[in-house]
C-alpha cells in the first residue's frame, strides 16, 4: 500500500488556523464542510436523495467549470480528538465509508467524478472554492485521464486442495534410495518432499494468477494492485493471490468482463471474483498536490 | 464467477459492496489535499488506525470461536 506521507506531513501542522472555535464569515461555529469529490459536468440532480457521512445533506460548491460536493458536518464528529475515536469505531468506520462512497458513486455514474480522499475538511464553501480554483489544473488533470473510464476489481483466490489434486506428489517416497537414517531422516525426507510439493504449487498458482492479470490488462487503460486482503476481513474461504484494479475505456467493459468469465471457468479450484463498476478510486495518483510528496502506484499503461 | 455488480456503467449504484472492497479503495485512493483540519489524522495515520480497528474487531469476532484456521509449520 502507497500512501502519501512527507516530511512536511510528519511536522506538526501549523500553518492552518486551527479550526475550532474560530469564525470566519459565512461560517457556522461548530461545523466544518466535508468534502467528497470534485465533479466536472454534472447534473446536481442526481445527488437528490443521497445522504453524506453522519447523514447530512450533500451540496454542491460550484467554481468555474468543477463543482464539489460537500455536506455541512458537526465539528463534534469531525473534530481532531472525535475523529480519532470514531475510526476506531468499525460501525462508525463503515458507516462514514459507505456514505462517502455512496456520494462519490452517485456522481461518477453520471459525470466524470475525482473522490477526494475520506475526512477531507475545509472551514467553509468559501475555503473549498479557493481549493478547486488553487487546484483547477491538477483536477482537470485527473478528470481528463477518468472521462469514459471506469474502475474493475478482480481478485483471485485458489482453493489449494483442489488445485492441487491432479499433481500432487505421491505421499510416501519410496525409501529404498537412501534407506538408512531411521525415522528421524525418513521424516526429513517426507518434510522436504512436502516442502517442495508446496513450493510448486505456489509456483504454479502464482504463474497463473500472473497469466490472468496479463490477459486483462490487454483491456486496461492502467492497473493497480492492492494488497491481498485478510480473510478474515473478506470472509472468503480461499487463499487470496491477487487482488487488481483495472482502468478501463467504457467501450471495452465487455470484452475484459468476457476475459475475466473464462479465466473463472477455466481451472477448478481457482475463483476469480469481479467487482464493480467503481468510481476510479484506485487510478488518482495519490499525492498531495497542495504540497506534499509521494504517489500512487500503476502499472503498465496498455495501449 | 461472481461479478458483484455487471449492470454497466450506466446501471444502478452498486448494490451493497463489500467493507473490505470498498476499504481498499478509500484508504489507499482518493485525491489528497491538505484540508483546513487536517490533522495527522487524515494523512498519516488513517490508514493504520482503520486497519487496525478493523482487526482488532474481527478478531474479538473470532476469538469466542477458538483456534485459529492457518495450517501452521509444525514444531521441529
């Protein structure tokens, strides 16, 4: 996992006004604006009916040609120390995950839609015009590579018994070659032989699992791997091997899709598992334009 | 195979996708700017303290339920 950190970023921060407590015009006390995305060309329309992180209301801060889309939150929930404690918090975790995604997805159906990273806060609509007419270059930079283009996931996960089954190496060795050493080398030759046994299993699978990835990401506009998820977090019964996310043009949804079914079918043992449509999560680089260093990570650029 | 949500991209929102999923993104995407409240929070440390919320929970989950599932090395 990349995530943006610099030197700068280590520092304690001072060179914003802390937002507590302080009033600027057209300011509420007590409230910061939550930012979720910047969208270029969108019908609000569509944000009718959603509701943002601690179900507030989403509004939309026009500047020049972006729009974000902001709610009004409570400092009492989005304050330093509160925030800390509620991301410690699953529920709450995934409460606020959800509601920032469902903000984000909403607008990406409907117009290229950059989200902004989660607890994203700004004193007032007026600091987050400033931000948009700052940062107009870089959002039109990353609008420009998501226009027509949307997010796949694809995880692989291998069920090791079955996959295994037609090439396993026979249990016992014959003991004839070296048969001297007693048990205690006989169960090291056993341990080996399992060991190796393993070893090209793993082999296998992860050539696999590469050969998959080599076969979408012809459809791919760029890719990112994510690291392998725990199972216990997934829930899935498998061994997860690789975990991708794909850019693709619209126009060749269909085709990596199709890709995708008959590498699932292809092998017993092995599920390939696709999800989305999503907004182009994976695919921002994540630096902090507004100062920091660092970036995301992607892979080849197909054609 | 399972696709989560085929509809297109000009279906209906996604049905309810998975935490884990959705968890992936959040954290690891996103355009970053340096908000009026940022705290270490939100730039260095919400990574490792989401994670680690989410372990420590879906562990206490599992506790009640015993012994772990990994097929551990045997001792020597």
């Amino acid at each position: 996992m990349n995530h943006p950190m610099s030197d700068r970023d280590r520092q304690p921060q001072t060179r914003q006004p802390p937002v507590r407590g302080e009033q600027t015009p057209g300011s509420q006390a007590g409230t910061a604006v939550y930012l979720y995305g910047v969208a270029r060309g969108l019908d609000t329309a569509v944000l009718g009916g959603v509701t943002g992180v601690t179900s507030a209301p989403v509004r939309a801060v026009p500047e020049g040609d972006l729009i974000a889309l902001v709610s009004t939150v409570d400092l009492a929930d989005f304050g330093e120390d509160a925030l800390r404690d509620h991301l410690e918090d699953l529920a709450w975790l995934e409460a606020a995950a959800r509601a920032h995604h469902e903000v984000v997805d909403r607008a990406a159906q409907a117009a290229p839609t950059a989200p902004v990273r989660i607890a994203t806060l700004y004193r007032d609509d007026d600091r987050v015009r400033q931000v948009l007419a700052d940062q107009h270059g870089e959002f039109t930079r990353v609008l420009d590579l998501i226009s027509g283009r949307t997010e796949w996931g694809v995880k692989i996960y291998v069920h090791p018994e079955a996959f295994d089954a037609g090439a396993a190496l026979p249990e016992p060795q014959p003991a004839a070659a070296r048969g001297s050493g007693g048990p205690g080398a006989s169960y090291l030759r056993r341990r080996q032989a399992q060991r190796r046994s393993r070893q090209e299993a793993d082999r296998r699978i992860s050539d696999y699992a590469q050969s998959v990835h080599e076969r979408l990401t012809r459809y791919a506009r760029a890719s990112r791997r994510h690291p392998p998820q725990d199972q216990r977090l997934s829930g899935h019964t498998g061994v997860p091997v690789l975990n991708m996310a794909y850019l693709l043009d619209d126009e060749h949804t269909k085709e990596f899709l199709d890709t995708a079914r008959r590498a699932d079918a292809e092998l017993t043992g092995v599920d390939v598992e696709v999800t989305g449509p999503w907004p182009p999560y994976s695919f921002i680089d994540t630096t902090d334009t507004t100062g920091g260093t660092g970036g995301g990570r992607r892979e080849g650029e197909g054609r | 195979m399972t696709v989560a949500v085929d509809t297109g991209p000009s279906g209906p929102p996604m049905e309810r996708v998975s935490l884990v999923d959705l968890l992936d993104r959040l954290l690891a995407g996103g355009v970053v700017l340096t908000g009026d409240l940022v705290i270490s929070i939100a730039e260095i440390d919400l990574v490792e303290v989401s994670l680690r919320a989410l372990i420590t929970t879906v562990r206490d989950e599992l506790a009640p339920h015993g012994a772990g599932v990994a097929a551990g090395e045997e001792q020597p």
